[in-house]
C-alpha cells in the first residue's frame, strides 16, 4: 500500500468532513478509497458497455395503478436470463416496493432498468451496478460436477 499527500480548501474539508460522518467513516483513508472506487467503476462501465455486471435495481410503484403490475412480471418473464431474484414488499394499501437482482451484460441490465423504471406509476427507481466478470466453470460443489457460473468482482482495490 503507498502513501500520498493531497491539499484541499477548507470548504472542500469541511464538506467531506460531514461526508464522512454522515456515513460512518472512521478515516479519511477509507472514505477516499472508496469514493475512487466509485468513480473508477462507473469508468470502467462507461468504457466497456457489453461487460458483465450484477445489479439491483429497486422502485417503488402503486399496485392499483392499472395492469402495472402485470406489465412489471412480464417485463421480468422476457427477462428471465437477466432477473436472478426479485423482493417485493407491501409498503402500505397502494404502494409496493420492489426489488430486482439483475446479471448480465452492462447495456442489457441498463435497458431492462430504464423499461422498467419509465413504465407509467412506477415511482423513486434506481439502479445500483457493480462490473463483475463471469466465468463457466466446471468443478464439483458437493455431490454435482455440473458447469455453472462464477461471478468475480472487478479488481478495483
């Protein structure tokens, strides 16, 4: 692990001060490491759209909102490759919130968000991706020699 010095202005401290304390970070170290590895993902997606990724991607939307909820499961049934689990949850007599895993390539799993997100009474979506790279492999887990994925995040120490 190397070192560095950095100068910053004081507002910029002072802001990245409270950062820092909104969320818990106990060193400046940390939070600056992982601020950079933020940023150098979203680079790294931007640069390679057809990469793999894992993904989640929640929204709120109102069940009474007509044949949403149906348009939302057959939005997930075309998607069967990419959807690896979905959560739902009963917020209050209206309004339910759902939560999509997603694994595929980049550009499909933003598409697939966007068609879901912009579908009429789905409200507060947002996507979460992380790059990953996916490997076949075959090796056994138990009693099974079967060739399965792997999914291994990005080297972005």
């Amino acid at each position: 692990m190397r070192r560095f010095t950095i100068t910053l202005d004081d507002q910029l401290v002072e802001a990245f001060e409270h950062y820092m304390s909104s969320r818990g970070y106990r060193n400046r170290s940390e939070a600056i490491r992982d601020l950079i590895r933020e940023r150098l993902g979203s680079e790294q997606m931007e640069q390679t759209p057809q990469g793999d990724c894992m993904a989640n991607l929640t929204y709120v939307y109102n069940h009474h909102e007509r044949e949403l909820a149906s348009r939302l499961t057959r939005t997930q049934h075309d998607h069967h490759d990419l959807v690896v689990s979905t959560l739902h949850v009963h917020l209050d007599h209206y309004n339910c919130m759902e939560t999509v895993i997603l694994r595929g390539s980049l550009d499909r799993v933003q598409r697939f968000a966007h068609e879901t997100i912009s579908q009429s009474g789905v409200r507060h979506g947002r996507l979460y991706i992380l790059p990953v790279t996916m490997t076949q492999a075959e090796h056994p887990h138990g009693s099974s020699d079967q060739a399965h994925r792997h999914v291994h995040i990005e080297p972005i120490s």
